[in-house]
C-alpha cells in the first residue's frame, strides 16, 4: 500500500504527454507489465489508454494488489465494486478515480485520478484526454460523473508544505535542481514549496 501523495506525485510525472511519444510507450510497458496482467489483454500504442494510464501509475508507483488493474473504463468500474471501492458520493477525496460516463446511459467511459477538491470542483490527471496526460477541472455535480473508486491509501507521514517551505529557507534541503530532486523524491511538490517560500522570503 502507498501514500495518496506517491500514487498522484508519479501521476504528475507524466503530465503533458501524448499519444505516439517515448512516454507513451513507458505508460503502455508499465500497464503490460502487470501481474496477472488483467484479462490476459496487452495494451497497445492504439489502444484508449484512460484505464490503462491510472493503472500503470498504480503499478509504477507500488501500489500492490488492492487496486483494480484494468484496461477498460467500464471493466475497471465492475472490478472496483467486487472488491467494495465504489463510491457515489456529492464529494470525492483526494486520491480516489474519478469515473465518467459521457453518454449518461450508465457506462464507464474514462476515469481519471482526482489531484485537488474544493467546495465545487474537482481536478482530475487523466490519460488519454485529447490524446494527451491532462488535468480537467469539473463540477462535482456535473452529470458526467459516474462515481468514484474509493482506493485506499497508508497514512501519509508527510509534513505540511508551510513546514517544508521554512526548512528550505534554513537550507535543510539543498539548492537548485539538488533541492527539487529530494523533495520530490520525498513525496512533495518542488514548485508549491518554492511558491510559498517566495511568499515567506
């Protein structure tokens, strides 16, 4: 089991990649490389790949065996609900995937991992958005979501931002690329951390 920053930190590493790439093709291995590899099916550069994107990072990132590996939207929804991860619910957590069903004929479409909430929205990593690793930014009421898959993490034993940001100032974590490195390494956002150390500078 892995901490929600790890899974939605490797997540980010691929954002902006699209179809066709060198990076694709690292998402497409990683999902091939799967064991059991879910319904004997091995994705290709072809393939819609929203599924195969949100597993792929699972796997990449360690997850293990509780999560619902899978190719296909619609199968990864079936797979969720066998082992008790579906969730309809008005506000989803951080971590969870995000199920759409674009038709609203009760289908699982795409699904994305859920990397922000707030009090109306949502923002959602997803693979294969216009061929591409993108983040959408959607109204929790909005009729498109089918539900959640309600994964479950390890307690993160991550310090606040707030608290990292003044240990970059006492220099506790390097300079440059060196400092970017570590703290992504240890499960937090070089770029947040820098923007509150600007403010606090």
């Amino acid at each position: 089991m892995i901490t929600k920053e790890q899974y939605i930190n490797k997540a980010m590493e691929f954002l902006g990649v699209t179809e066709g790439t060198y990076k694709h093709k690292t998402i497409v291995k990683a999902y091939n490389s799967i064991k059991p590899l879910p319904r004997g099916y091995k994705l290709t550069m072809y393939d819609s790949w929203c599924a195969g994107f949100v597993s792929a990072i699972a796997s990449l990132a360690g997850f293990g065996q509780e999560f619902p590996y899978e190719c296909g939207a619609q199968k990864m929804t079936e797979k969720a609900q066998k082992m008790k991860l579906w969730a309809q619910v008005k506000s989803p957590k951080v971590g969870w995937l995000c199920v759409y069903d674009w038709q609203k004929d009760g289908h699982a479409d795409h699904v994305g991992i859920v990397t922000e909430v707030t009090a109306k929205q949502i923002k959602v990593i997803e693979g294969n958005y216009n061929d591409s690793v993108k983040i959408r930014t959607i109204k929790k009421d909005a009729p498109t979501i089918k539900g959640y898959i309600a994964l479950r993490f390890k307690e993160s034993a991550l310090k606040s931002d707030n608290d990292i940001a003044k240990e970059v100032i006492k220099g506790l974590w390097g300079n440059g690329e060196e400092r970017k490195k570590k703290l992504k390494k240890a499960g937090y956002d070089p770029v947040q951390v820098q923007k509150l150390v600007n403010k606090m500078m």
